[in-house]
C-alpha cells in the first residue's frame, strides 16, 4: 500500500530519479539479487542443523537423505525437479533462474532512459499482481514441478518490475530502497507460505521421521 500511495500520489508531471539515484538503486537491486541466487542454490545456508547430508528419525535412526531443504521421500516428491540425472528444488531453482534473468534486466534498465510516469505507476501495480499470484500459487502448489519452477521464477521479475515502476514515478530515492526491503518482507513471507506447506504436507505423512 505504502508503494502504491507514493508512486500514484506525486504529481504525474513530477518527474523521476537522477541517473545517480537509479544507479545507486539499481546496484542495491544486483545486491539483493545475488544474495537471492546464493541462497537459492544453497538453502541450507539458512538451516545450518540441515547441512549433513542425512538427519536421524525421531527413534534416533538415520532415515532421511536432504535434497536443498527437502526430504528424501516420495512425500515432496512433486516440489523436486530432475534435469540432466540430478534433482533440485523447484522453487529455489524458479528464484535463482528468476533472480539471474532480473540482474540481465536492471542492467538494460540502467542503460536506457527510464519509462514516463503514468507507466511507472502501472508497472508497480502489475508488479505487485505477479507477487500476489506467485504467493498464492506457493500456498497451492501444483502438483507439477515445472510450473512450481516457472511461478517462482517470475517472483524475482515482479520485484523487478515494482522497483523500475516506483523509479519511474517517484523522485525520492528512499521510496525506492523501501521497495527493495519490501521486497525482502514479501520474499519472507513466500518463505513463511513455503514452510506452512512443507508442515502440512510433512503432516500428511504416516512415517515418523517428520522432517517440518
């Protein structure tokens, strides 16, 4: 909301940022993008009780291979993805793909002049709706790891657009860098959504191991 009210709030002759403000911006963005790819590569980064290889069973058992921040079981099966003979999270693989497609864009971004105003104030508005529909397809979860891939994947480039759209209509750099944090607050919550998920598809399970 707080986005939405500052970029459509502003005069629309108001103009945008200096070439310096969006650069600084658009390095914050590469930033956050890299640290997105590390952690979607290496999700275990994020749980360091997860980074052996196996975890013992509630019986004190060794019963579970980790595949990223996944069990090894039939269970999640459909939130894993096999290419070329190795399997990988789904949605970590969407937000690297995503995250890397997003630094090729924000450097175009920053070689052309930015969009007019009134395209700014829609682009933050569309971006917000990619966000949006990305949260609720976590919450669903196809049963089809490809489009697990795919919707995640477009959650990095729906940040993207929200940020070149309040750039684009604002003349005040900190409503910029508040959109880049929000964007970290909205990449929280997928995460919350996603370990939601993993405990009730975890709960579903007959086994004892449970992995969430």
């Amino acid at each position: 909301m707080m986005l939405l009210i500052g970029s459509w709030m502003g005069p629309w002759t108001g103009g945008t940022l200096t070439y310096e403000d969006r650069l600084i911006v658009g390095l914050a963005f590469v930033g956050s993008c890299v640290i997105g790819i590390i952690l979607s590569l290496g999700p275990n980064r994020l749980h360091p009780l997860r980074k052996n290889a196996r975890r013992n069973d509630s019986r004190g058992n060794v019963d579970r291979a980790w595949i990223g921040h996944h069990p090894d079981c039939g269970t999640f099966g459909d939130h894993l993805i096999g290419i070329n003979g190795h399997r990988y999270c789904a949605g970590c693989l969407g937000l690297a793909l995503g995250s890397v497609i997003s630094l090729a864009f924000i450097v175009l971004y920053l070689l052309v002049p930015p969009v007019d105003v009134p395209m700014g104030r829609w682009l933050v508005v569309i971006g917000m709706c990619v966000v949006t529909i990305c949260m609720v397809e976590v919450a669903w979860h196809p049963l089809v790891p490809s489009l697990h891939v795919l919707f995640n994947l477009t959650l990095p480039i729906g940040f993207l657009v929200v940020i070149v759209g309040v750039t684009s209509s604002s003349t005040d750099v900190m409503l910029s860098l508040i959109a880049i944090l929000i964007c970290f607050l909205w990449l929280d919550t997928r995460i919350q959504i996603s370990d939601w998920k993993h405990s009730k598809t975890c709960g579903t399970c007959d086994r004892s191991c449970r992995a969430y």
